[in-house]
C-alpha cells in the first residue's frame, strides 16, 4: 500500500509529525481523503491501527538510515 496513488512530493524537513512535531518521514492518506504525516517512532507505534484506515502511505524511513553527500569545495 505504498505509492500506488497519484505521485506525491517528497517529504521535506518542513514536514512535521502530527503527533510530537519531529520531522515526518512518512504520509499516510486516509480513505475519508484526508492526510496525516507521522515520524518514524509514532508510525511504528500506531501502524496496526494507521493501515486499517489508509489508502495510500509514502514511507521514506529509508532515508534515516542513508548517507549524506559529502559538500564539494564549491558548495562549503
């Protein structure tokens, strides 16, 4: 169930958590249309309940685990 709706914008870290207001990593669409952005912790802890009432949910949690580039000379 994730990104087999309309494409969306990636999460940005002006995305914030519905629940405590850390940056979101994940959207979740709700089936009444509605959209809610969680943390990684809180969808963790409420994903049971968040996937009986989604249509759609765009995780990107991957990118916690990634690697920053590195700046180049050019860009410090």
């Amino acid at each position: 169930m994730t990104g087999t709706l309309a494409p969306t914008q990636p999460l940005t870290a002006a995305d914030r958590c519905d629940r405590c207001g850390a940056q979101a990593y994940v959207r979740v669409v709700l089936n009444s249309g509605g959209e809610l952005l969680f943390c990684a912790h809180h969808m963790r802890k409420h994903d049971e309940s968040i996937r009986k009432i989604a249509s759609d949910i765009q995780d990107e949690t991957d990118r916690l685990h990634s690697t920053p580039a590195a700046a180049s000379d050019g860009e410090r």
